[in-house]
C-alpha cells in the first residue's frame, strides 16, 4: 500500500507512466487520446491538462477540443475566467462546513477560488499556466471551438499561442481514431 502523504509530484507521474505503459503493453493500438472541454472553472480546467499531459507524457497523441464555457481555459486571461463556484459543488471541501444558501453570496467564488489555489500550491499541484505550457511543449493539440467562438464573439488573438481552431468535424476526425475518448 502506498503512503500517499509521501507521494512527490514526480512520484505520481511516474505512476501515471507506469500504468498507461501497462496498458499499451495489453492494447498497442490505444495510443491516442480524444477530449472534450466544455466547463469553464478552475476545478473542471484540471482533469483535461492533467490527463492529456500525463498521456502525451506516456507518447499518446492528445488532443482537447475546447468548446463552450471550455474556452476560458485557453483564453489568454484564464487566470482571471477561471474561478471556483462553491454554488451546487456540495463535495467542495471546505476548512468551515457551510450552508448551500451562503455559497452563493458575493465574494464566493473568489473565496473559494482563493482556497482551491492555495490547497493546490500547498500540495504542489501544478498551476493552469504550467500545465498549459507543458502541454504545448508535448504537442497536445488544443482545439478551440470555432462555432463556440463565433456564438461568444470570441477572435483567435483572444487565444494562448499553440491553440488551433477547427469545428465539431475536427474533433470527430480525431476521436473516431482514437481508442480513449472523454468529455469532461
């Protein structure tokens, strides 16, 4: 049994890489990865960064389409788009238990964001930004959404360098050959 409270950062990626080299052994054909990213919060921004990184780390092809609210993750002010809403979120840790009617009051989320990015620093988590830049740095394609661009009135220059733009059929082009595809 592992004694998780002792876990590096490094240790968890080369876990990561230990199981996903265990599968290509069972399966070499499931060597790329398809996402969709369609929330827009700091809590829903980590899943896809983190499995498409972990994969393209393992040499998987990754690739995330962004689309809907998904775009603030790629969107040069991510850092001010992403935000956690303790509204709905009941699983949310908090240090104080509190009732679903404050959650909602304003300063919240800014709260709530507050603490997520501290509970993350603490633990080591890596931040958004560094995900990003990892992820272009291991040729994950990120896909902005261009219908979604179109419908918010979003410009490509509004974009992180290294997102392409494409539609549903870009995706779909690249899911279909894929053998993991989420939507997160």
């Amino acid at each position: 049994m592992l004694e998780t409270d002792r876990l590096t950062q490094d240790d968890v990626r080369q876990i990561v890489r230990e199981e996903i080299q265990r599968a290509f052994k069972k399966d070499p054909a499931t060597k790329k990865l398809s996402m969709v990213a369609s929330k827009g919060t700091l809590d829903w921004a980590y899943p896809p960064l983190i499995l498409a990184t972990a994969g393209a780390a393992a040499n998987m092809e990754a690739a995330i389409f962004f689309t809907f609210y998904g775009l603030n993750i790629i969107h040069k002010d991510f850092d001010k788009k992403l935000l956690v809403a303790p509204t709905g979120n009941p699983a949310m840790p908090m240090p104080v238990p509190m009732p679903d009617v404050l959650t909602g009051m304003p300063g919240m989320k800014t709260m709530a964001t507050g603490m997520m990015k501290s509970m993350f620093k603490k633990k080591g988590v890596a931040t958004i930004k560094e995900l990003l830049d990892v992820a272009v740095e291991l040729e994950v394609r990120l896909i902005a959404c261009q219908m979604t661009m179109d419908v918010f009135g979003f410009e490509e220059s509004d974009f992180i360098d290294g997102v392409e733009f494409g539609g549903a059929a870009a995706f779909l082009s690249d899911a279909r050959k894929s053998h993991v595809t989420l939507f997160i």
